[in-house]
C-alpha cells in the first residue's frame, strides 16, 4: 500500500518578475494524528517557528527541510530594498528559527546551508535580491531531495540486518517518514525490507509523553501495510524476555564526533535493556546528523519541553498541577551501548571517533 500522505512539501505559486519566485511550506500537522490529517500552510517565520515548537513538524532530519524550506518561504514575501538590508534580515531571521528545537542539529545546519549558499553568491559579485531569493529556494529544495535520497540509501544498508533472519525490530519514537524529506531513517530499512518480501514485524514504543510511537510510527506504518504492534515504554524489558525482539532500531537528533547520541527520552534506557539481553542496538541518521564540532555526548543541549506535557493527558490533568515536573525532550546514549550506526555510506562499526570522520 503506498503513503497518500505528506510530511512537508514546497507549494509554487505564480512567481512576479520584479519579486521572484513565490511559494509556501505546507506542513502536515503531526499534533492531529492519528485522528485528522490537516496541512498548515507556512509562509512567514513565527508560523514556522510555532509549527516547529509545537511539534507539527519534528524529527532531525524534517527538521532541517522545513526550516530551509519555511526560511525561503518567509524571504520571498519580504521586500528588500537591496542586497544588504535582505541579509541582515535573513541571518536574523535564520537564527531565530535555528534556535527553536536546540538539540535536532539538522535545523540549524540546514539554515547554515542555506545562508553560506547566499554568502558565496556575494562574494562572487550577485547584488540581485531577486536573484539571492530564487537561489534560497533553489537551496532549500536541494536539502529536500537530499533528504529523500540519504533516506533510500539508509534503507538499502539497513536492510541487511533482516537478510540476516532477524525480522522482529523494537523501534522508539518515530523516525519514519513523517520524521524525515523521504521514507525515514529507522524505519527506512523497515520499509526496504518490506517491500522486498522480507516481512519485517514492528514492536513500537507508544514514547511518552507525546506518544509519537503510538500516533505516528503505528499510523504510517498501518499505512504501508506493514505489522506493527503498540506497546508501553515500560513493557519492553518484557518484551525481551518472551524473545520477541530481534533487535532495537531507534533515529538520532544529535551524534557526537564519539558517537554518543542524542535521541527521544528513553532511547538511553532502552540501549541499556538492549545490552544486558545481548540484543544488537542500531542507531540510523544522515550525515546531517552528526556533529564533530562536539567531542561527546556531554555537550549536547537537551532540550526541556513544557511541564504541561507530562501533567495533562487525555483532556484531562493525570498529576497535581502544583507538582514539579522534570521533562527533558531527549537523552543521550553513550557510543559503547550502539552496536551501529546506519548511515548513507554504510553500516558504521565502533571505534565511531574513527569511523565517522572517516
């Protein structure tokens, strides 16, 4: 069965001559999942920032495209009179957008990327505002097709692991293809391996508090006509004991030059279960993902989300509304626990302070 859905998507409208081209992001809006598919339509850069924090746009990787896609969005309204006052309001605008999920290091390198292109086009002698905003939309694109390209090759290489007879996968969070510009990072050799007649079979996490596992990963994956089975955070030490998982497979919003990663809040755990029943832990991410300009995991920012995630549930409050409440959106799992990192070059094996530069 094939998605009729969209993660993001660059809307064209008609372009005008003395302005440039023109178009909007439209975003799926992943907080009405599973009940409502609804596309927000983002064409300025609070929009795109309140999309961004409010998780209707989330995942490294999709990170990335929207705020490269969202930021040309928003310049192609904008009037400038001439090259410097757009790039002063560019770099302004970009970093605010780069800082709105800290930890998912793919959003501001996809801001960067795009404002390095334009800097380049300068130095080179282009004054053409209309010319720099064609080429911002130009840049965000390619980092869409990219995006799509690095997931199929992510999915080639981690097919593998279900060659090796190996079919029942525990996955957290969702790094699928509402995560990603393509098919997903952990679940693009999911999806490679099912369409290969491999039958993969899912264990998904529900990942509290935001339950992406159970609204999303289960979604799209019930989609693609995959096997997929819903289970509580804390019923996974379980499901290892009854052997029904062959191995973990989890997405990555930050990797550091040593291999420590940062991913969804209980990713930690989980690698920690994966170790002490001697099943093999897999971490999937595009380059984009990893950070060499950070040693280890230790500098990674976590990000802390609102309280009000973890005391609300179900239109009702499930704790004291005067509790304190503690609710970092990531963790970091040390290199030693990840038995390999799945990336478009490959399956990487550990000493990962080599391999991944190499």
């Amino acid at each position: 069965m094939e998605r009729e859905f969209y993660t993001l998507a660059w809307i064209e409208e008609e372009a005008d001559p003395r302005t440039g081209r023109k178009g909007f992001l439209s975003l799926l809006d992943q907080t009405l999942l599973p009940e409502s598919e609804q596309y927000l339509k983002v064409m300025d850069v609070p929009s795109l920032i309140s999309a961004i924090q409010r998780l209707s746009v989330r995942g490294a990787p999709a990170l990335g495209c929207a705020g490269a896609l969202g930021l040309a969005a928003a310049a192609c309204r904008y009037e400038a009179g001439e090259y410097r006052e757009f790039m002063r309001w560019l770099e302004t605008r970009g970093r605010e957008v780069a800082a709105a999920r800290p930890t998912a290091v793919n959003l501001g390198w996809a801001v960067n990327r795009c404002m390095r292109s334009l800097r380049t086009m300068i130095e080179k002698g282009e004054e053409n505002v209309v010319s720099l905003k064609n080429a911002l939309v130009e840049e965000a694109l390619a980092i869409q097709q990219e995006d799509k390209e690095l997931c199929e090759k992510i999915g080639e290489h981690g097919k593998r692991l279900f060659e090796e007879k190996r079919t029942r996968v525990l996955t957290h969070c969702n790094a699928g293809a509402l995560a990603t510009g393509g098919q997903g990072t952990a679940l693009a050799p999911v999806y490679m391996a099912h369409r290969q007649g491999l039958e993969p079979r899912v264990l998904a996490d529900e990942t509290r508090p935001l339950l992406q596992g159970a609204r999303l990963t289960a979604w799209e994956l019930l989609r693609a006509g995959i096997e997929v089975t819903v289970i509580c955070d804390n019923m996974a030490a379980r499901a290892m004991v009854e052997d029904m998982v062959d191995f973990v497979l989890v997405g990555a919003d930050r990797i550091a030059a040593n291999g420590d990663t940062a991913n969804k809040i209980g990713t930690y755990g989980l690698a920690v279960l994966a170790a002490y029943h001697r099943l093999p832990f897999y971490v999937a991410a595009p380059y984009s993902t990893v950070d060499l300009e950070l040693a280890a995991g230790g500098q990674i920012p976590i990000e802390e989300r609102d309280p009000g995630e973890i005391r609300s549930g179900f239109g009702r409050l499930i704790a004291p509304e005067e509790c304190p409440v503690y609710n970092p959106a990531f963790d970091v799992t040390p290199a030693e626990l990840i038995t390999g990192i799945i990336t478009e070059r490959g399956i990487l094996r550990p000493p990962y302070s080599r391999s991944l530069r190499d």
